[in-house]
C-alpha cells in the first residue's frame, strides 16, 4: 500500500469534512436568523435589552422586507471626451481618482438655496437624475447613485464642497451595471428589526449610543481590478457617526466604521 498516497487522501477527506460542516453551521445560523419572526415577545425582549444597555433607538426602522438578489458592477472610467460635453473642460480641472475622478472649478459658483445647488450641479456633475441627497452641511453635501428599485448603493457618491455659499469643487463615483440581462438569484431579506437585534445582541453597538439611522442598500468588496459584487445590506448608523453593514441575507456583519 502506497502509504503517502493514503495519508494525503485522509487529509483530503477531512478537509472536505470540514468545508461541509463548516458550510452546515453557517447555513443554519443563516436560515435561524432570516426566519425570525417578530413578535410582542421578542419585541419585549429587545427593548428590555436596549435598556440594560442604556442603548436609544432614535431612527425609524423600515418595514420592508423586498426581495433582492446580487449585483455585478464596476466603477465608470469617465473618458477625456466626456469633459467636453456642456463645455465641462472650460470650467473645470479633472483629477483622475481611482474610482471616480475630482472636478476643481476654475471660478467658484454661487448659489442661494438648496434647490439653485441641486440645478448646477445638474449640470457640473454627470447622470446627477440618479443620485439622492443623503447629507448636507455648511462644508459640502452629499449624494448617493440610486438602485433602479430606488435602493442606494452605498458607495457610489457625489461630494460637493462648498465654501461661502459657492461650489468650490466634487467628487463623483457612479457605478455602472455589469451582465445586467444575467438572471439572478432573489431572496427575500431579513427586517431592519432582525439587522438590529443582530447588532446589538453581538455586542456590537456600544452602551450610551443613538441609534440615528436604518437605510437597506448595496454594498460590496473588491471583486477584481475593476468588477465587484455588491450585496444588499443593513445600514445602521450610530450618533458618533460611526455605521455598520449587516448582511441582509444570513445577517453577519460586513463591515463597521
């Protein structure tokens, strides 16, 4: 008998044992959680431990639970020939960034409401019509590129900073969608009640913090050098600023910042 051969099949054999188990434990876990119901009682039970934990909920929680799948997408190279529509080239110094680019504007322009800014940058910025306004201060405002279900994805943005009430210079990132007729698979996602109770029961958010905000979107790692797959998610955003992407499939925590 050829023992190096046996033992290397053995190892094999155990290393597939526990791909499988580990594979078992993980799709347990998952269906455990998606298939949470929410009832007075667990209901009860959260609010008891938000309590304990002297934890405030001050956002609203979605009641939408959409069904969603995956997206394949990968960050628009805008080409030189782009700037040149609506004499952008005239009036702004591109910044190539790696995903997106920087516009500095030669002559800051001036704006009285909110509503003036949102016009120009209608006409600065590109595919503007897709983005929603996430945020706003007296440095600068945020938008988010929107899903077509009208889901945002999260990190598709447009920065605008201002300065005096002028637009001083942006930066935009747009995501563009890749085998779009590819049929994927949907799945119906956990509640944000779910998300929630999932963070906080993992000790995740700490004592003494604000719940501000609970939004569903799309957000994804690295796939390749340029093509990524982008996952529906939870994100909960505490008062210190800080937010925290629960999977909104099996409800693992994808990411906190």
């Amino acid at each position: 008998m050829d023992w190096s051969r046996a033992k290397t099949i053995l190892i094999l054999s155990f290393f597939l044992l526990d791909l499988v188990l580990g594979y078992q434990l993980w799709s347990s876990r998952s269906n455990e959680i998606a298939g949470s119901e929410i009832t007075d009682g667990t209901i009860e039970e959260f609010d008891k431990l938000l309590t304990e934990r002297n934890i405030h909920v001050s956002a609203e929680i979605p009641p939408i639970t959409p069904t969603l799948s995956t997206m394949n997408v990968k960050y628009k190279v805008f080409t030189d020939e782009s700037f040149l529509q609506n004499g952008r080239n005239e009036r702004q110094v591109i910044e190539r960034l790696e995903e997106g680019f920087r516009a500095i504007l030669n002559t800051p322009i001036p704006y009285a409401s909110q509503d003036e800014l949102a016009i120009i940058m209608g006409l600065e910025a590109f595919y503007f019509d897709q983005y929603k306004l996430t945020n706003a201060s007296v440095n600068g405002f945020s938008w988010t590129q929107q899903q077509k279900d009208g889901f945002p994805l999260f990190d598709a943005k447009l920065h605008v900073f201002v300065k005096d009430n002028h637009i001083i210079q942006f930066e935009q990132r747009y995501y563009e969608s890749v085998n779009e007729d590819t049929e994927q698979r949907k799945d119906k996602v956990i509640s944000g009640f779910v998300a929630l109770r999932t963070l906080v029961e993992g000790g995740h958010v700490p004592e003494y913090e604000t719940v501000t905000d609970i939004k569903l979107g799309f957000h994804g790692q690295q796939f390749s050098s340029e093509e990524q797959v982008i996952t529906p998610v939870w994100r909960i955003t505490v008062q210190s600023g800080q937010f925290y992407d629960v999977n909104a499939f099996n409800g693992s925590i994808e990411k906190s910042k």
